[in-house]
C-alpha cells in the first residue's frame, strides 16, 4: 500500500447560505499523518467528508496525487466514531472481505486480505465472530481492517476511538501508530483530544472556530516515537495547542451568546 499526497487549494464548503468551510489551503505529503483539532462543530468532519468525496466544495479544489476528487473513491478509505458502520449480520472476515468482494476481486485473493489484514489489527482468533460479541476497541480494528482491504491511500478517520474508554483508547492509539507504519498510508484524523494528537500526528493542525472556519496554525511534532504523552516535549506541545484552541473555543461561545468578551 502506498500513501498519496493530498492537494486542499482554497477549499470552501457551503450548506445553502451557509459557510461552513471558508478557503482551507493545505498540502499533505504522501504517508503523513495528520491531525486535526478545533471547536466543536468547527468544521472538520466536514472537511474531511469533501476529501472522502461526500461533500463537493462550493469553491475551490481537492486533489489526490494531482487528480481532482469529484467523488467517492477507493482510494480514500473513512473510518467513523461508531462501530456500527460495520455490518452487524456478517462475521468480522465477511465484514473485512466485503469492499473486495464488491470490487470483483476473486475469492481466494480476498480471503487473503482479510488474512492479512485480521493480523495486523490483531483480530485473527475473532474472525468468524459477528460484531456485537466483540468488544468496542475489538469493533474499532475491525473497522480499520475493513477500511484498509480496500488498499486505500488515503484513510479518514473521525474520532475513531471517541467512544472509547481511557485505557482502551491509549492501546487503540498505540496499535494505530504500528498499523499505520505497517501500511504507509496517508492518515488524516480528526479529534478533540489534544494528548492522542500529540501522540499520533506528524502534524497538527488547527482550525478557528466557525462559521466560516479555516486552518488557523499548524504544528510539526517533532517527537520521537513511541510517543509519551507525559514527555517534557509533549506537555510544552499540550500547554501550546490548548491555549491556542482555547481562544478559538472562547470566540465559538462568545459566538454563542454564552460567555463575556475577555473571559
Ligand atoms: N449537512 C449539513 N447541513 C447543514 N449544516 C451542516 C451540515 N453538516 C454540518 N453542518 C454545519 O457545519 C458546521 C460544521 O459541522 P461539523 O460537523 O463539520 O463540525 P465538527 O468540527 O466536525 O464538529 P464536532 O467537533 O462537534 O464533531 C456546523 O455548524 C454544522 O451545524
């Protein structure tokens, strides 16, 4: 698998009268992994859903390895917050088999990737199970392989281990860092946690706080990994993003009517 580089250029996204995005410009190498950080209800699932094709800017254009998205591909994978986007009436292989199976790729050649890809998420002993007698973080590999059979070079992923617990969460982080230096895809992942940010990202970036919303800075995380998110590097990195997210987190409930300008 191969990571692709992704090309944002002046990228606005509307609904109706509604700005939601206003000219987002950003270049992603192929392979990095990016985070993104911002309010809620900023913007970023909606910047990542017109990278994944659902959302078509108003203004504006997304290019993958210089071909423009005009829509969904399978080149860009989307892994989402709830497990349940995976099918609760297939086994976890039939589940992981099935974008191969609807692409035409023959049967032996797909029980392969599910081979393989039920390793590498850890879930080879689980295969034949369905995905309620999983647990939660169990769901979320399965999701993750499922997304990856289809050989992306782009995966998405909105708070994949938000509805996770704390412990869970920091294994699920760990086993990401592995797979995807396993895969060299190119990873973009939205979070409200500043520490799995730290922890996952080549680079962070931030957004303002919409409507309107666009990237306000960007962070090189410099860190070696395995990354600890007690490190001295990482709680100067934290301090930084949360004063600047801060700001924008005020202006969003300034926006709001439900904070004092200045507190
Ligand atoms: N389909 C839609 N129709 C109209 N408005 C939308 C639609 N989807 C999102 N929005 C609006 O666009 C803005 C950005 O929403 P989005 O979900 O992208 O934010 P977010 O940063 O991902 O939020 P959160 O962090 O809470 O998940 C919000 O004001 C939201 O209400």
């Amino acid at each position: 698998m191969r990571g692709a580089a992704l090309d944002l250029d002046a990228v606005t996204i509307k609904f109706g009268d509604f700005t939601a995005v206003d000219s987002v410009d950003v270049s992603v190498r192929a392979g990095e992994f990016i985070c993104l950080l911002g309010p809620s209800g900023c913007g970023k699932s909606t910047l990542i859903s017109a990278i994944a094709g659902f959302e078509k800017p108003a203004n504006g254009r997304i290019h993958l390895e210089g071909q423009e998205i005009r829509g969904a591909s399978l080149d860009v994978g989307m892994v989402f917050q709830s497990s349940e986007a995976l099918f609760d009436w297939l086994t976890i292989r039939q589940n992981i088999e099935y974008g191969p199976k609807m692409r035409g790729v023959a049967k032996k050649e797909r029980q392969a990737l599910a081979d393989e890809f039920l390793s590498l998420v850890g879930l080879a002993h689980c295969a034949d199970q369905l995905p309620r007698q999983l647990s939660g973080g169990m769901r979320q590999r399965a999701q993750i392989a499922r997304v990856l059979a289809n050989e992306p070079r782009v995966v998405l992923m909105d708070e994949p281990f938000g509805a996770l617990d704390a412990q869970t969460r920091q294994v699920m982080q760990q086993e990401l860092d592995r797979i995807w230096r396993t895969s060299g895809c190119t990873v973009i992942f939205v979070t409200h946690d500043i520490d799995e940010a730290i922890v996952l990202a080549d680079r962070i970036l931030v957004m303002t706080a919409g409507p309107e919303a666009t990237i306000k800075s960007s962070y090189d995380v410099d860190i070696p990994r395995p990354r600890d998110e007690a490190g001295d590097e990482a709680i100067a990195l934290h301090r930084k993003l949360r004063e600047d997210i801060g700001a924008e987190v005020r202006k969003a409930l300034q926006g709001q009517g439900l904070t004092q300008e200045g507190s």
